[in-house]
C-alpha cells in the first residue's frame, strides 16, 4: 500500500475541516441512550470575551476528560454556553454608544435591553469561535445562554424560593461602590493595590470642657481619609486604654461640621497605633461599620455623605457646610476635591498636626502629612477607586448555605483535587459573609420584587403574584377608594390592577445566576430527562481563582435547590504564567495569544502542552519552544504512519491484540497493555502532566524510535532469522542468503504488519483526547472505515498479558544501543562506527539476546563482534546493559590523551560555574533582593552544571 499522506504535516489543511465534520454529524454527542453518562459542564465564558491563555488550559483539561470518557462508550455530556456577564456587557455596549457620540440614559432600559441584545446577535460568539479552535468538543446542539428563557425562569424561581426560605433578605449595609460603574460589586470583584497616600493628625476637640488627664482639652485622631470626617460619628479608643478612660462616653465636637460625637470603648482601636484614638465613619468604613454597630448605631441612622459618583451630598443631619457639597471625594480634572478642602479647613483652624521630618541637613522640616503606601482597594472592571458606601441591597445568607458544603467535603462526598486547596476552601466558607446579590445595572437578570407606595416588598416570579400578595397583606383594601382606606369588602370582591406595583430597578449579581449552572442548563427546576440522567455531573475543572466567584456557590445552590452536590470532584488548575514567571497582564505587555499560538504550531501541539504542563499544585510557565516540539511530536508520528503506510501496514480490523510470535511483536503489545493502563490510572487521578508524559514517550521511544526500527529487517525483502525482529538491516552487506521458500509476505512479515497496525491504531485512540486533529486524520487514512470515525471509536482493550521474557530481551537490547550511543556522544565518537565489544561475565539473557540477533545489534548499536572474552589491554570504555558490563576498546578509535584533556578542561570550568553558582544562591542577600527571574535563572544554570560535572566524571570514568 503506498502512503497518501502529504509528505508535510500542515495542522492547518486538517483542523477547521474535522472539526466541521465532528459538529456536522453530531459526533460530539452521539446518540448512546442506554450508556452510563459522564458529563462536565463549561465554566461559561463571558459572552463578551476573547479566548485567553487561561480559557485555554481550563477548556483542554475538560476537552481531553470528555473524548476519553467518550472513548470508552460513555454518554459523554459537555455541557456549553456563555454568561450574560452584567458588568461587562453593559460596559461594552455603552463604550459603542460613546463611540457613536450617544448614552445609555438617552434610552428606557427596555430599549438600551434590545440594544445589548442586538450586539450579542452580532459581536457575542466570537469566544464560541474560538473554542471550536482549540478543539473543544462540546454539545453546540445545546449551547446555552444564562439570559435564555429557560434559565431565567430558573433564575427567578431560585430567588423566590430563597426568600420563601428565609435565605434571601434586603438590608442596608456598606458595600463595595464602584462610582464608575455606579453599581455595587463583590469583595472577589476588588483588587487591592499598594498606592502612595499620606497619613493625617487632627485634633478633635472634647466638648463640655472635659480634658484628658494628660490635660489637653482634645483627643489626636490619624487618618488616611481626611474627608470622611464630614460623616463621622464616634472616636474610638481601646476599653484598656487608661489614656482615655476618664472620657469614655463624652463627647467630641468635629471641626468643620460641628457635630457632637461619643467617644466610645471598642477593641478595634490599637493602643499601639498613633494615638490610639480612631475616627469612627460608620457609612463609609467596613471596620467602622461593625464599631458603629457595637455602640448602639443602627444602621438606617449611620450617615453617608456621597452619592453614587462619589461626589459630595449632604448628610441626613444637614451638618456638611455647602462650600463642600457636590465635591469629588478626590482631586479631579486639576480642581480640589473634599479631601484638599478638608485638610486646608482644618489647617486654617488649626485642627492639623503637622509632621516633622529632618532634612540631610539636620533641620527640621514641617509637613502637612506622613507619607504612607497605603493598600487601596479598586474596581477589577471600573478601575477606581471603591467606595464603602451604605446602601439598601439585596443578601443571600452565605453562612447557612454553606453548611451543606462545608460538611461535604469533611466527609468526603466532594473531593477537591490538589487536596491542598481544601484548606484554602474551608477557610473562607467558614468565615464567610452575606453574599450581596443585587447589582445597580439594566443588563442581567432583574430582581423579581415589586415595591408598594410604603415601601414594602413583595417577591414574585410575576407582577401578578406579587399582586395577589399585596392584597393578601390588604385584604379589605378598595381598589375603588384613596390608597391605604380600608372598606368591609373581601378579597375576592378586590382587583389588584388598581393599585400600583413597582418593580425593583436593580439586576442579580452574574454569579448568582451562573451558580445555577450544572442543573438549570440540564433543563431544572422542570426534572427533564437530562437532569434524570446527567445531574449530579461527574466533574468540575475551574481555575483556582474562581473557587469562591462560581465553584463554591454551585456547591451552595447545587446542595439547597436540588439536595445534591453539583459533582463530586472539583479539579483546581493553576495559571498560565508567563515565561520569567510574572502573572500575565496588559500592562506588562506579557500576554500570550493562544489563537497566535495555534496559527504557528497547531491546535494539537498547544493542547499538548497544556496538558504536560499542569501539574497538580502547580502553575504553567508558557514556553513557546515547548510548544514547538510537540508539534515536531505530531510531525513524527505523521512521519511514522507514512512510514507504515510505505510497508504495507495499514489499518486494524480488531480490538483485541493480535497473536505474536516474534519477541518484538510481543514487546510491543505488552508495551501497549502498560501505556493503556498508566493512562487510565493517571486519567482516573486526574494527572494531566503524567498521563501526556505516558503517552508521548510510548510513541516516541518506544514505538517510533525503537519498534518501527526493530521490525525494519521483517519488513525488508530479506526473510528474517528468527530472534527479536530477524536478521540484520537489508543494506547491510552481511545479511544472510535470501531463503528461497519465504517471500517478503511471509509469516514473520504478515504477523509484523498486523501487529503494527494495531499498535498504530491503539496509539491514535490514546493519543486522541490530547490531539485530536492529527489522529483523527491519520486514522482516517489507515483505512476506509467511515462507520468508525475516530473521535467515537473504542478505548482500548488489548486483552492481552505482558509478555516478560520479550519484554526483557528487548528492553536489554535498547539499553545497550542506549548506553553505546551515550558513551559515544560523550566522548566524540562517529554514531555509525563500528566497535568491537567484549562482555567477560555475560549473563543467560545477555547470551541469549546477542547469540539470537547480533545482526540486529550490529544494526542498532553499531557493536560487531561481541565476544563473551576478557578484553584485550589497553584504553577501553565502560558501558553496561541491565546486570552485564562490557568493554570496548578504543585504540584506534580515538586520541585518548586529547580527549581527556577535553574532558578535564570542561570538567574544571562546570565545577567552577556550578561553586560560584552554589555561592550566589547561598547568598540569602541575592535570593531576596534580585529579580526573580535572575534567581530563576541562577538555579537554572547551576542545574545545568551540576549535570555536566556528573556526565563528564561518569566520561573520564570510562577511559580509566
């Protein structure tokens, strides 16, 4: 059979056209009603996004889960879709209005809705795309949308229900204010930056003449944030502080707004800071919050004193002077903002204290401010400045929901994999606060409560509900007469629609609608078919960052909606890194495209990659060369079918392993019984890293390398003479006189090709769920089997032993043509010359190997003759096979004195590299105070050289 494989392996020519054929026959997902499901659903990606390195990895370790299940006759699910992504939505359909010189507010909602709508239609599938891609092999029959009818309803019934359990209350409390995007955001949602800030001292004056014991008539408070002092409402010391004990509950008068405030006793004042006396901004402080709490302040009475674009407003006791009202909190747009006006009121009055520092001169010098690196919290999306800020909200009770999970991973019902992160997991849920739902937006899921003229609520899938609830509250309410006037009539005689509702104005946070996300795609709360079938799912995979975001709210929502965990494993990756280790960002200019990635080297070589890169526990550093020799792995397994094809092998006609005769034949099949089995068993400890290493070396080594080079004389026209894989190579002129009575297909010939085929076959079924391009083209061109395409065939089953006695005998033989081909290189001999060996001592299997192919030895570790002797005096080297030492005479072959001079020479320099190296690193100075990747490659080097220094040893050795 002749090869009609392209002599190139262009990745390119065969992606978009298989992965058209896949999702066209609905081969993702093929009709198996009666197998065992598997099934894993996608993190969705927000519908505004772009594949990054991070989708890459997360979608790869999911893809390769689901077409190994797949394999192995499952009814495999991978459930598909985007998120509506609030936030991030709304800012990009806004951002296309600014460009076209327009604004939100210049619709209604429901119009600016439509407009959102029509972008997505046009612009929201581009990350869909791109997971077709990588490869992904997802249902796209089901492709869901957080935003569908469907799932709202779920979204809407799980609020209700929530609220129906007590688990969902509204209440006003601070949250994270983003004032660009005007909505609040979660505490996941804040990135905390080091910034350059000052530190201020005011003085507060005591009221009612009362003074310190030290005397002074004021307490000295320190703050980052001078202009929260408009809403102050207490000044805090420590209950041991015997400074302030005497003025414990009196009072101070702040400056500029007069307002008369208690000084109250609170552990959160440190002695050992400042002063150790705290201004107390309950509506703008999540510390001051629970102070305020703890001294009586109820909530509704804390002050605030900016609006939602962090400007200036007057506080509900009307004490903020109007010089500051409609002020920014900062300086903005070169106009001093409420904290440069505060500070200058209170140096004018003589209320700062100011800060003395001394100059290199030695003179002291006035500040008004201590310069302080502050931690600052900002808006991941908005990117200001957040803003605690008192506001009515909607909370989900966290702590009660998270019991259920919390208990079942004790227990073990949910496994999460690296264990190390179970820590991590119980740390947070056990400490975990009110999850605020409700976000200030137009775009998302409204919240299905409706408001009457009182304020109270009334929570509803439907304004109709809501109603009936309304008169249930009122039932002797005429709908005919003034609101609120009571009439003897009954409920039944009453029409709601003549008293208006009005609906809540904000929208669910996106991750309490994605948290819904293993049952609601699958069709619940209706129980369908596929919830029957494919609820619990099997598996999570999710990046570590988003185990708070979306894989522990799952947990809360999976246990309390449907009395179930969402699955019983959840796998936690790390990050991509970039290749110096740095966290991947914009600003550092570092990003990494994967889409560049596949244009260059291939779907199948990055996902390769990413597979034998993830290392539980441990973060990936991107490598581009990396990436470029799995490609150079797919150009040789290409290369290695085109070189089967030329011999006549072709495809398998069985699943079980053919019978064998010849020791290699054997080898090979009992090589392939231990890859199958190493990958299962790494697949099954979700070992990424192990399982691709298992199967890239079984086809590099052991089938491309060795079996295909063993078996080259069985396939030659010279009949082969018995032993591993026959005679000696058909070039070579020692070959033996051609056997008459056996032609080319002869036994040995026909058993080999078999054989290989259907080691051939076994290698493209275990290598498919990490390159699924490649290998469902190479299958394809074995053999007509359009029935059995690929990506749906069967996992294999050899149903075969390992064979010992063959695998030791070729093991043996590899390990010496490896030892000769090192010692070579080690010391600069030609690959192909042919040495003489010598084996004083052999063992059985050394006899029986070299006395039944030393043709074969001769062909591969170019040794020719072997004699079991004593070797003859003189230079030699050292090499061995398993328990057998041989010798090999160099004289003749080489200068010996030159090539130890060599090899001292770079001896000393490694050993010098590796002592300065060892040096350096031992220096703790260095390891602190240099870059880290100097550091890195520091250790890097002296690896290296500690390396060299063993291997040229282990050369001089062998020429003693």
């Amino acid at each position: 059979m002749s090869t009609d494989l392209p002599t190139t392996f262009d990745p390119a020519d065969i992606e978009a056209r298989w992965y058209s054929h896949w999702e066209e026959n609905g081969l993702f997902r093929p009709d198996r009603p009666e197998a065992e499901p598997y099934t894993i659903v996608n993190p969705p990606p927000n519908v505004t996004g772009s594949l990054h390195i991070g989708h890459a990895l997360d979608n790869t370790l999911q893809d390769i889960m689901i077409r190994y299940e797949r394999l192995r006759g499952k009814d495999a699910l991978w459930v598909v879709g985007t998120d509506h992504a609030g936030i991030a939505t709304q800012m990009v359909v806004e951002r296309r209005l600014e460009a076209a010189q327009d604004k939100r507010t210049n619709y209604s909602r429901e119009e600016f809705i439509a407009k959102v709508w029509e972008w997505k239609e046009e612009s929201g599938g581009t990350i869909t795309r791109q997971l077709r891609r990588l490869g992904c092999s997802m249902d796209w029959s089901r492709e869901q949308f957080t935003m569908d009818e469907h799932f709202s309803k779920a979204v809407l019934k799980t609020f209700v229900d929530l609220h129906r359990d007590g688990l969902i209350y509204r209440d006003k409390r601070l949250v994270n204010w983003d004032p660009k995007l005007k909505t609040a955001i979660s505490d996941l949602e804040v990135e905390t930056q080091d910034v350059k800030g000052q530190f201020w001292h005011f003085r507060y004056p005591l009221a009612d003449g009362v003074t310190l014991d030290s005397g002074a008539d004021h307490i000295v408070v320190a703050t980052t944030r001078p202009e929260t002092m408009l809403a102050d409402m207490a000044v805090a010391v420590h209950p041991n502080d015997e400074r302030y004990a005497s003025v414990v509950g009196r009072h101070v008068v702040l400056p500029i707004t007069g307002r008369r405030v208690p000084i109250v006793a609170d552990e959160h004042a440190d002695p050992e800071l400042g002063s150790g006396a705290v201004k107390i901004t309950p509506g703008h402080d999540f510390n001051d919050f629970e102070v305020g709490k703890r001294a009586g302040i109820a909530a509704g009475d804390m002050l605030n004193m900016l609006d939602a674009e962090a400007d200036v407003c007057q506080t509900a006791d009307g004490l903020v002077p109007e010089e500051f009202l409609g002020l920014h909190r900062f300086r903005r747009d070169g106009v001093d903002g409420a904290r440069e006006r505060v500070v200058a009121r209170m140096k004018a009055e003589g209320y700062l204290i100011p800060h003395i520092v001394k100059t290199k001169d030695g003179e002291e010098q006035s500040l008004d401010s201590e310069p302080r690196t502050i931690a600052t919290p900002f808006g991941d999306r908005g990117g200001v400045v957040i803003e605690p800020w008192l506001t009515d909200q909607w909370y989900v009770d966290a702590a009660e929901l998270a019991k259920a999970p919390i208990a079942a991973v004790k227990s073990g019902e949910v496994e999460i994999v690296p264990k190390g992160w179970e820590k991590t997991f119980f740390n947070w849920m056990e400490n975990i606060q009110p999850w605020c739902v409700s976000r200030q937006l137009w775009w998302g899921h409204r919240i299905p409560a409706w408001y009457d003229d009182s304020g109270n609520a009334y929570v509803a899938e439907t304004e109709e509900e809501a109603r009936e609830q309304f008169l249930a509250r009122h039932p002797g309410l005429d709908p005919g007469s003034a609101a609120g006037e009571e009439t003897s009539g009954t409920p039944d005689q009453v029409r709601g629609d003549a008293f208006e509702l009005t609906r809540d104005e904000d929208v669910l946070d996106t991750w309490f609608s994605s948290a819904l996300w293993p049952f609601a795609t699958l069709g619940w709360p209706e129980q369908t078919d596929l919830v029957e079938k494919h609820y619990p799912n099997d598996l999570l995979i999710s990046g570590f960052d988003i185990l708070f975001f979306w894989d522990a709210r799952m947990m809360m929502m999976g246990r309390h909606l449907t009395g179930q965990n969402p699955w019983p494993r959840l796998y936690l990756h790390g990050l991509v890194r970039a290749a110096d280790g740095q966290k991947m960002s914009k600003s550092k200019g570092n990003v990494v495209d994967p889409l560049g990635l596949i244009e260059r080297y291939g779907a199948d070589a990055l996902r390769f990659f990413m597979a034998a890169m993830e290392s539980q526990g441990r973060d990936i550093k991107m490598d581009d060369k990396r990436v470029e020799g799995y490609r150079n792995f797919a150009t040789k397994l290409w290369n290695a079918t085109r070189f089967c094809q030329a011999n006549g092998i072709g495809a398998s006609t069985q699943i079980a392993a053919p019978e064998a005769t010849l020791a290699v034949n054997k080898w090979i099949v009992g090589e392939v019984v231990e890859t199958k089995a190493a990958l299962d068993r790494a697949l099954a400890e979700l070992r990424f890293d192990a399982a691709a290493n298992t199967i890239y070396h079984f086809v590099w080594d052991r089938f491309c390398d060795w079996y295909l080079e063993l078996i080259k004389p069985v396939l030659s026209p010279l009949p082969p003479a018995g032993g591993i894989g026959g005679g000696p190579d058909g070039d070579d002129q020692t070959s033996p006189t051609p056997d008459p009575s056996r032609e080319r297909e002869g036994d040995f010939a026909i058993e080999t090709k078999t054989v290989a085929g259907w080691a051939l076959d076994q290698i493209l079924v275990m290598l498919h769920p990490f390159m699924p391009f490649v290998t469902e083209e190479l299958w394809s061109k074995q053999g007509e089997r359009p029935e059995h395409p690929l990506i749906t065939a069967r996992w294999p089953e050899p149903e075969a032993e390992i064979d010992a006695e063959a695998k030791a005998e070729i093991d043996w033989l590899i390990a010496l043509t490896g030892a000769v081909r090192a010692a070579k290189n080690e010391l600069g001999i030609p690959p192909g010359a042919k040495l003489a060996a010598y084996c004083p001592a052999p063992g059985a299997l050394a006899k029986t190997v070299v006395e039944g192919n030393a043709g074969a030895i001769e062909r591969l570790a170019r040794l020719t003759p072997i004699h079991f002797a004593d070797a003859p005096e003189g230079p030699a080297m050292q090499i061995a096979a398993g328990e057998d030492a041989f010798v090999i005479p160099l004289e003749g072959v080489i200068d010996i004195a030159a090539e130890q001079a060599r090899l001292e020479k770079a001896l000393a320099a490694s050993r010098k590299e590796a002592k300065s190296l060892e040096g350096r690193l031992g220096n703790a100075s260095f390891v602190e105070r240099a870059k880290p990747e100097a550091v890195e490659k520091a250790r890097a080097d002296l690896a290296h050289h500690s390396a060299e220094v063993e291997r040229l040893e282990a050369a001089l050795a062998r020429l003693g």
